[in-house]
C-alpha cells in the first residue's frame, strides 16, 4: 500500500506540472506561431496521459488476489506502462508529420522575451521533475515511474533544444523550429520504443538481476544443512512480487522432519530478507561416500566448453546409476550436442554404470 500511495501521489505531481507547462507552451506556440513550442506542449500532454494511465495500472495491480487470479494483478502494472509507450509512440509520430509539414512549408515564429522566459522556465522545471519522478521510481521499484523520470529529463533536453532555436531566430533571423520539431518527434519516438522493449521484456520474463540471485542463494546456503543451492528460479507477477523454486544439496542421511524443518527455516529467511516466496524447495542428497565417484565425473565434465555448473549428483550404488545436471552456456551454437559428448565421456569411463544427464538453462 505505501508504494501504492508513492506511485500515485508522484504521478499526480507530474500531471499537474505537465498540465500547467503544456498550457503555457501551447499559449506560447499560438502566439509566436512556432510549430516546435505547440509539438512541445503536445509532448506534455502525452506525460499527462501517460501519468494517468500509470495511476490507473498501479491501482489495477494493488487489487487483492481473487479466484481468477489468485497470484494477485501485478502485472497490470506491465499493462499500463505498455499502454503509456503506445501513446508516447504515437505523439512522437504525429510530432514528426507535423514538423516535416513545417519543413515542406516553412512559416516564420515570433518570438517575445516573455515567451522565451516561459520556454527557459519549462527546462529547469522539467529537470527537477524528472530528478524527483526518476529518485521516487528507484526507491518504490517502479518502471513506469522510472520511465516517466527519463522522459521528463530528455523533455528537458528538447525543450532547450526549441528555447536555442528561438534564440537563433529572435537574435540572428534564422528558423530552425521545424527541425527542431523533428528533433523532437524522434526523441519522443525513441523514449516510447525503449519503453515498450522494457515492458515486454518484464512480460516475456527476463534474467532476474545476478546480484539478487546471488544474494538469495547466500541466503539459503546460511542454513548448517544446506551445503549448495541451485535451480533457483523467480518469476515475477508484477514488481516487487516474486514467487519461485530451489534446489538444495543436504546431507543424504536428514530425517523427513529435519528436511521439513530445514525447507520451512529456509522460506521464512528468504522471504523476511528478500520480500521473496519459495513455494518449492526441491531436494539433493549429498553422500560422502560417493565423494570421490562424483570428483571424477566433475574433472569429466569440465574438460567440455561451455560448462559453466556441474551440481544434483546421485549415484545408486545398487542399479548402478549416475545421475546429474550441467548447465551450459547459451553462447553454444549445439548445446544438445556438447550434452551427448559430456554423456558419451562418462560412459566410456564408466561402463558398467547407466548415466543420465540434464540439461539445465543458465538462469
């Protein structure tokens, strides 16, 4: 609820500055009749809707869990941010066709010293909105908030880029708005390209960040009985909401209750330091006695290229059975290949035994 309210109440900041920049500009464009103030104030009433539409997706993705969606509705926020990229795309479009219009037909603006107080105004006031909307979006984990910061910044960028062009035309009789407009559109245009990439890569299910994956298997590995962990997978249902799974090596001789023990002191610590669910913690046994059996397939499987982590060995003394997973290296052009060679090896240095390898995604 606390990064609810943040994300709300920053939002509201920048819908209520936007409102008032894009109505001074757009009074400032119809009085000088410069194609670039006008596009610029059209670039702020695109932050207005963005805004809202990020308060509309942070509302939606706040909802409690129901029947149909028992994880929760955080990915609507992903929704949201997808809907805001569409607009900025679009105002960015439509930005370019006006100003090549200008450019095929080129009118001349004139500017007051007024009007370029009012368009220096709306630079420094851009920069402080960015700065906070960028600041408040890293301390609650909001992209949408991250992106409208960004946004604010380049709009502070174009917004000098029109006040220049004004300059120019005031002092030294040359017009460049038109171009500048251009400038503009394409700014626009790659600020709703880069967000769209980023929010369907947040939906398609990205690689959590390593210092976080690290962190959390530090974590587990602090239990005494816990001597590896690995497998561990996090999928995100909105931001600042991950479920996910492990597996840890224990010694092969725990009880049922000691694992049961272990699994439910490992899914507290977890979550008390990280925020995150383990709904499933998968289990290794580690056997002394086959310490010397599994060194021997390990040296095996790191003579390959490409292998990056060896880890779950079982071996059934009685059925005679190798057991193991290997991760590879997606930069293999045959990974399937390289994991019939790793197989083929062990058997040849063990005959009489059946092996069996998995392949598992480096994540």
């Amino acid at each position: 609820m606390e990064r609810e309210k943040v994300i709300v109440k920053t939002s509201l900041v920048g819908v209520f500055t936007n409102i008032l920049l894009a109505g001074f500009k757009a009074a400032v464009g119809a009085v000088t009749g410069s194609i670039a103030v006008v596009l610029d104030a059209i670039n702020n009433l695109s932050d207005v809707l963005s805004s809202v539409v990020t308060i509309i997706g942070t509302k939606l993705a706040g909802k409690k869990p129901d029947k149909e969606h028992p994880l929760g509705h955080g990915r609507a926020e992903y929704i949201g941010t997808m809907i805001v990229a569409a607009i900025i795309l679009y105002a960015g479009i439509a930005a370019g066709v006006e100003s090549v219009k200008k450019i095929i037909s080129p009118t001349k603006p004139d500017y007051s010293m007024i009007s370029l107080i009012i368009v220096g105004t709306a630079v420094v006031v851009k920069i402080v909105l960015g700065r906070y909307v960028s600041a408040m979006g890293k301390k609650v984990n909001s992209g949408s908030l991250i992106a409208s910061g960004s946004d604010a910044l380049f709009d502070a960028v174009v917004s000098a880029s029109v006040l220049l062009s004004a300059l120019i035309c005031k002092f030294w009789g040359i017009n460049l708005e038109a171009y500048v407009g251009l400038l503009i559109a394409v700014f626009i245009i790659r600020a709703g390209v880069g967000m769209m990439r980023d929010t369907v890569d947040d939906i398609l299910g990205k690689r959590i960040d390593r210092e976080l994956v690290e962190s959390v298997r530090g974590t587990i590995c602090e239990n005494e009985n816990v001597s590896g962990a690995y497998d561990l997978i996090l999928h995100s249902y909105g931001p600042n909401k991950l479920i996910g799974s492990v597996h840890v090596e224990i010694p092969a001789d725990m009880s049922a209750c000691e694992i049961d023990r272990m699994e439910r002191n490992i899914a507290e610590n977890v979550y008390n330091k990280h925020g995150i669910v383990l709904a499933g913690i998968g289990i290794y046994s580690v056997n002394k006695r086959h310490g010397d059996l599994r060194d021997r397939v390990t040296a095996i499987v790191r003579q390959h290229d490409g292998v990056l982590q060896i880890h779950g060995f079982f071996a059934d003394t009685e059925k005679k059975q190798i057991v193991f997973d290997v991760i590879l290296d997606f930069s293999l052009s045959d990974r399937n290949a390289v994991l019939s060679e790793i197989r083929k090896d062990v058997e040849k240095e063990f005959p009489e035994w059946s092996i069996s390898v998995t392949m598992d995604v480096d994540i």
